[in-house]
C-alpha cells in the first residue's frame, strides 16, 4: 500500500518522513491526516448490519472542502471544527439538487461525496437539534438546515463533529461526481 496521497491534480502528496505504518497521508492545505489501512487491527467495534446505517451527503468544491476520502473509502473530516459542518443525511435527491445548484454557480472542484454512519448518530442528532433561530439559546447543539428542502440536513458544532469522526463507517466512503 503507498504511503502518499495524490491530489486531484495529480500532484503527489506527503513525505517518506510522515509515512508510517497507520496508511496514506492526506493533505488539506496544511493539515496532514494519517489514514488508516484495511490492513490495520480493528478497534473492536462491530461494524453495523445493513439497514442499521444511513448514508451521509455532502456537496462541497474548493473553497470549502471538509470531507477528504482516499481511494479504498477511508474518510477524514478536515479544517476547523469551529467551522459548522453541514451534512445531508439520507438525501441523495437533495444532494443531486445541491450540486446542480453549485454546478450553476461554477464553483471549483465541485464533487458529491458520501458514507455511512450508524442510524443511531442520525437519531441523536434529531433529538438534539435546535432550529437555527433558536441557536443563540442552545449555541453547542446541532442545527436544522434547510428543512423545507429536505428532512435531516444538519449543521454539526464541534462536539458532533468529534463525535461523527469516531462513528463514520470507515471504507463506505464515495465520491460520486
């Protein structure tokens, strides 16, 4: 397995004195993230039954790029998670929409990217959320978006941003366009 990242561009990332035997590195302006490898020990946690998942969209292009996934599906969330994290759970319709939407605007490096997380991550962002005319009073809680557009959209604050990172299904993730 290499030890480096390559970008979109195809410009080679990373260097022999990061590499080590945790997976590729990946970059993101300056954060370097050590990806594990399908050949890591598991951490004992059972990976979830079908049905016991939901996929997670989200479109996003250059000036806004959170979600890094290598090519065996591995996922990383990047950047400032003082930043909320928008997330479309369960809405591939939504996500098409999205993206045609941003493809309209001409952003760069435009891509819907996806994975899965335990159905139990979604359930507890639904019993948390607050409306985001209500997040001054509840500022840690997530945030309803766009619930006219679609049902479960959310923006995640840094707590379920830590949280989402240790219940992603690791190996689901796609880049679709």
């Amino acid at each position: 397995m290499q030890n480096s990242w390559h970008s979109n561009s195809g410009e080679k990332r990373g260097s022999k004195s990061m590499a080590s035997s945790t997976g590729p590195m990946i970059s993101s302006m300056s954060w370097w993230i050590a990806l594990p490898t399908q050949s890591q020990p598991s951490l004992g946690l059972a990976s979830p039954q079908a049905g016991e998942t939901v996929i997670v969209y989200r479109v996003e292009g250059a000036p806004n790029t959170r979600i890094l996934i290598n090519p065996n599906g591995t996922v990383a969330i990047v950047g400032s998670d003082e930043n909320m994290l928008f997330l479309n759970f369960g809405s591939r319709m939504r996500a098409e929409q999205f993206f045609a939407q941003r493809l309209r605007q001409d952003m760069p490096g435009l891509q819907m990217k996806s994975f899965e997380v335990p159905r139990s991550f979604l359930e507890e962002l639904r019993a948390t959320a607050v409306e985001q005319s209500r997040a001054r009073m509840f500022p840690k809680a997530p945030q309803i978006s766009d619930p006219t557009k679609a049902p479960d959209q959310f923006g995640l604050q840094p707590a379920q941003i830590d949280k989402l990172r240790g219940v992603i299904v690791q190996g689901s993730g796609q880049i679709h366009k």
